[in-house]
C-alpha cells in the first residue's frame, strides 16, 4: 500500500475536525498519531511525498537495527495513524485563514475540486512549503531559499492555535528527530485543548491500580489475555510488511530524473 491509498477525499465534507495537520511526512503522520490517539478528531492533508521516500535505506531508526526501506516506512507512519484514527486527504492546502476563536478554515486543491476543510487548531508540517500562510501572522524565518516557521520550544507558533513541526522549523534534518518533534508539538496541542495532562502509555493491568492509583489521563491498563492478543497481532503485521521488498520505485531529486515525484525505472 502506498501513501495515497488510504487517502479519502469524501471526508472534506463541511464539518469541523479539532486537529488539521497539514503535510502527511514523518513528523505530521506522527502528530496525528498522538492527537487522533488522544480522542481528538484529526485529520491529515498531504500533497505528495515525505522527502525520506528519496532515502535509499534508512539505518538510523530507532527499532531498526538492520535498516528499513523508507518507502515501507512512511508507509507504516501512514498506517499507524490511519489506524490509530486520524483521517487523511489527498491534496494541497493553498490558504489557511481563521483564528483559535472562530476556528481555521483551510482551501485544499485536490485532483477534482477545491474545498473549505474547517478545523480547531492546526499543526503544520509541510516541509517546505509556508506559502497559504501569508494572511496569517506566522512569523517565518526567510534563509535564502528556505523557509522556516518560529515557534517556541514545545511548537506552539505565533498565532494561537496553530503549531508546527518537523524540518519546518529548523529542527535537524533527520527522521527521528523530525517523528520526535511531532509527537512533542501533539502533546503540546493536546495539553493547550480541554484534554487533561496526558501521557499516552499503555501498562499491565494493575499497574496504577493495585497500587489504589487512578488509571491516569491517557494511559491504559491491559490484561494479560489483552497483551498476547495485541502481541500476536503486531507480529502477523510485521511479518507481511517485511515479506517482500518493498514494490515503490527509488526516488531521487527530482531536478535529477523527468518525474515530478523524483522516481528513476527500476533496475531489477
Ligand atoms: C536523500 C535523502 C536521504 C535521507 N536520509 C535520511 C536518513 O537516512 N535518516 C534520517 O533520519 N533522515 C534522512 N533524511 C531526512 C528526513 O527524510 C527528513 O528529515 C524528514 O523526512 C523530515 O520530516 P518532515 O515531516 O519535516 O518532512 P517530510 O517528511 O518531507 O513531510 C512533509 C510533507 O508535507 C507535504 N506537503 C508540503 N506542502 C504541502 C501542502 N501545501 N499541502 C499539503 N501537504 C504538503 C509533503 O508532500 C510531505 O509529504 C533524508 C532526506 C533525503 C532528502
């Protein structure tokens, strides 16, 4: 499965999400991890490729210690919050207006149509584009022919209500850190809305109990019958995502190769 198959552009349909996140690569698909995890209605606009589908085979993963296809990695992100519940869209956000008060609205061109998608907050991390904010007052730093959105250390932006993440923000160019930022700013958002401190932990039953403890914000307690039944299921996944080599084309610059996606014929 690749990226845009799982996107579902019936779902721009007029109603208001609580989270959009803007731009489906490591650092947004993790975001949305973490606030769709949170209980909070998100959804996912991407227009095109995370630039690590260029990397021929990522090796500094954590949790990976002979290395990963990137196509196949991105492409767990993607399943990872689909399946955790967030939504996703193919297209391209072109305008962002609105405020924390009245809400934001985003135009998105997808193949067919342009479309309103309304949402609480947002949480940008479209590396490297900033161009639908200009009515907005983000502050951005120009550098040459990059730009890079100012945010404080948790990833809140200069508007209220909007949050941003991954290279986007100047953070180092790698895709660990890029997944960690994600998560961090997610949190963050979480914490900003009505959602109570969060932690996003999964424990054995009896954990915080046992001990007279609340299960806390956030955190669940698993049985032991619970466990082996999540255990078993990662491991069949696992096992039929790496079966086979993974079937997308290598990408390279697209400055480099005539395919707007950067992808050279295949050698094998
Ligand atoms: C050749 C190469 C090799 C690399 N190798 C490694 C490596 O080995 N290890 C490592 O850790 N890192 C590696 N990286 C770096 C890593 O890929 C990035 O640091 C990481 O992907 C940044 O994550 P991000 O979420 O900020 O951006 P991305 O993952 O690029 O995600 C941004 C997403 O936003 C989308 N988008 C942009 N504009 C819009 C818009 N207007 N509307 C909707 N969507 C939009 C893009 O299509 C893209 O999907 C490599 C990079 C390259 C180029």
């Amino acid at each position: 499965m690749s990226t845009s198959d799982s996107a579902d552009n019936s779902l721009i349909d007029g109603g208001t999400h609580d989270v959009l996140v803007i731009g489906g690569g490591v650092s947004g698909l993790m975001a949305a991890t973490f606030t769709a995890r949170a209980g909070l209605d998100t959804i996912v606009v991407n227009d095109g490729e995370s630039i690590l589908r260029r990397n021929a085979h990522v090796e500094n993963l954590p949790g990976f210690p002979a290395g990963v296809n990137p196509r196949l990695f991105a492409d767990m992100l993607q399943a990872q919050a689909t399946g955790n519940g967030a939504d996703h869209v193919s297209g391209t956000v072109t305008e962002l207006t609105g405020s924390l008060k009245e809400g934001f609205t985003a135009m998105v061109e997808t193949e067919h149509a342009t479309s309103k998608l309304n949402a609480d907050r947002v949480i940008i991390s479209s590396w490297s584009d900033v161009s639908y904010l200009s009515s907005l007052p983000v502050d951005i730093r120009d550098a040459g022919s990059k730009q890079y959105i100012e945010t404080d250390a948790l990833g809140r932006s200069t508007v209220d209500g909007i949050y941003a993440a991954g290279r986007l923000t100047e953070k180092y160019h790698q895709a660990v850190i890029a997944a960690g930022d994600g998560a961090e700013t997610a949190i963050t958002l979480i914490h900003d809305s009505e959602t109570p401190f969060y932690n996003d932990w999964v424990a054995p039953e009896g954990y915080f109990t046992d001990r007279g403890r609340d299960v806390p914000p956030g955190c669940e307690e698993i049985s032991a019958t619970e466990k082996r039944a999540r255990e078993r299921a990662s491991m069949a996944a696992m096992q039929e995502y790496f079966e086979e080599p993974h079937s997308d084309r290598q990408r390279t610059h697209p400055s480099l190769v005539d395919d707007p996606l950067g992808r050279v014929p295949t050698d094998e």
